[in-house]
C-alpha cells in the first residue's frame, strides 16, 4: 500500500468534507436571510425607504440562492464524501489498485463540478446515477 495514494484519498475526503459544510453554511445563511428580510419589511421596521430596501435585498438574496443552488452542490459534495470514503475502504482492504482509485477520486471531483450554461439538469440525472451507484458499492 503506497503512503502517497493514502495521503491524496484523505487529502481528498478532508476537501470534500470542508467543501460539503461551506455549501451548507451558504445554504442555511442564503435560506434564513430570504425568508427574514421579507419578514422584516412585512412588519414595517423603519422609513418606507428602508421597507423598499429590504423587499429589495430580499429579491436579490432570492436570486441568489436559486442562481447557486447550494442544496444542489452540497449533495454533490455529501456524494463525492461517500464516495472517496468508499474508495478509501476499498483501497486499504486491497481490494483496488492505484488506477482504480485514480478513477474513482475522478468520478468523486466530477460529482462536484460547477454545472452553469444549460448542463444543470443533465447534470442532476447524473449525480443521481452515482448516488445510485455508490448505494450499491
């Protein structure tokens, strides 16, 4: 067993880990603030200036979110993190070789590549296909 291909599996399970809570942590402070600035100028808190300011931070807050899709990104991650603990098992049972791991530590990345530009449904029929892949592993 090579120390270097153990080094980048938990290399690569540490940034997939670090990743995964980022996306949520953009999530959860998109998702609170969406729903809290249109309350805030629902209730009437300052000038009628600071009302339209706060309906107006809410829609791009909005926009945001539904631009990024961090829930959408954040499941990737929460895949590729399977997958190369999986990937990890496998390779310290010796039950894979280098090129093996190679190619799942690729197929772990690639779960969670931006998808802009028109790829994003093809993209979420594929991430469910590894889902569905790594539940069989």
């Amino acid at each position: 067993m090579d120390a270097g291909t153990t080094d980048l599996i938990e290399t690569t399970l540490r940034h997939m880990s670090f990743s995964y809570y980022g996306w949520f942590a953009v999530y959860v402070g998109l998702g609170v603030t969406a729903v809290m600035l249109p309350g805030l100028a629902a209730v009437g808190i300052g000038s009628p200036e600071t009302q339209r300011r706060l309906a107006a931070a809410a829609a791009l807050v909005a926009a945001t979110f539904a631009f990024l899709k961090p829930h959408e990104y954040a499941t990737g991650f929460d895949v590729g993190k399977r997958l190369v603990w999986q990937t990890e098992i496998a390779w310290r049972l010796g039950t894979i070789d280098e090129a093996e791991v190679a190619r799942r530590l690729e197929e772990a990345v690639a779960v969670t590549t931006f998808r802009y530009g028109g790829k994003a449904s093809a993209s979420s029929s594929a991430l469910e296909d590894l889902f569905d892949q790594s539940a069989g592993l």
